[in-house]
C-alpha cells in the first residue's frame, strides 16, 4: 500500500474513533511547517493535552507550476514529566520536499519527528513556532532535513 493510501487509512480510522471524539474539540490553524502543508492550513481534534490534524498547503511556487503538500500528524504535550501544555512532540507523515518531474515538480512524500511551543498552550488558541525534522524517498530524490513552523491554532 502506497504511502497516501496509509495516510487515508490512518485519518478514517482517527475521524471516527470514538475515544478520539470524546471530550475533544476541533481546530483549525495557518501558517507555515509541516503541520501546515507548507504553507496552508490544518483542521484537526483537538483534546487537553494533544492535536490531532490533517494539513493541506503549499509546499512550492515555480513559475506556472505549484506543488501542494498534504499531511497528517499528532501533537502531544503529554510525554513530559511537568505539567506543561506549552511543549508538544510532532509526528508527521505526508510531503516532506519537492523534485522535478516532467510536469514540474511533484511533492516526496515520508515522514517527520519534532518540537512545538505553543505560547497559550496546545488547548487554547494562539501563536505556536517549532521545527521538524524529515525524511522522504521520491522517485527520483531523496528528501532530509528540517522545516521551521510559524502559525495560529484557533
């Protein structure tokens, strides 16, 4: 099974978990990252202490040709012994990079680990920054290194 068939998979299975709609809210965030889809959004279920969320955004702009990333991912501040919402954990799976193609550039999809601060903290709405880093196996190309994250939970 190819990697945007697990993906799909994957998000059926969070959207209609019965524990993953209990006492949870939904969000919808801007910016730019991994969690973005570049530059884009995220709409996710959102809990007291995690973010569950699927991106769509633009990953690059190349004359007439535009590549436009999808991901899904989770966001924990659980792993930490303080009692912090502020600090969260990323996993990421979905477009990592870009390469060229005969009808531009096509997205490399793979998969990311790494770090959130949410200023408000993850159950509340405000600005968050972070970073992750990736690694993905195009056609052509291999994809690793860091994207930096910049955006606004609502």
């Amino acid at each position: 099974m190819n990697i945007i068939h697990k993906s799909s998979l994957f998000s059926i299975v969070l959207a209609l978990s019965a524990q993953s709609l209990a006492d949870n809210n939904y969000t919808l965030g801007l910016g730019v990252g991994t969690i973005y889809g570049g530059l884009g959004m995220n709409a996710g279920v959102q809990s007291d202490v995690d973010i569950k969320y699927v991106s769509a955004g633009v990953l690059k702009i190349s004359g007439s040709n535009t590549t436009y990333g999808l991901g899904l991912g989770w966001i924990t501040t659980d792993l930490f012994d303080f009692q912090s919402k502020n600090h969260g954990i990323n996993i990421y799976v979905g477009a990592v990079g870009t390469e060229n193609s005969f009808y531009g550039h096509d997205p490399i999809y793979g998969g990311g680990l790494g770090y959130s601060y949410f200023f408000s903290g993850i159950d509340k709405s405000g600005f968050n920054i972070g970073f992750t880093l990736l690694a993905g196996k195009g056609n052509e190309e291999n994809e690793t290194g860091a994207f930096i994250q910049a955006g606004y939970q609502f």
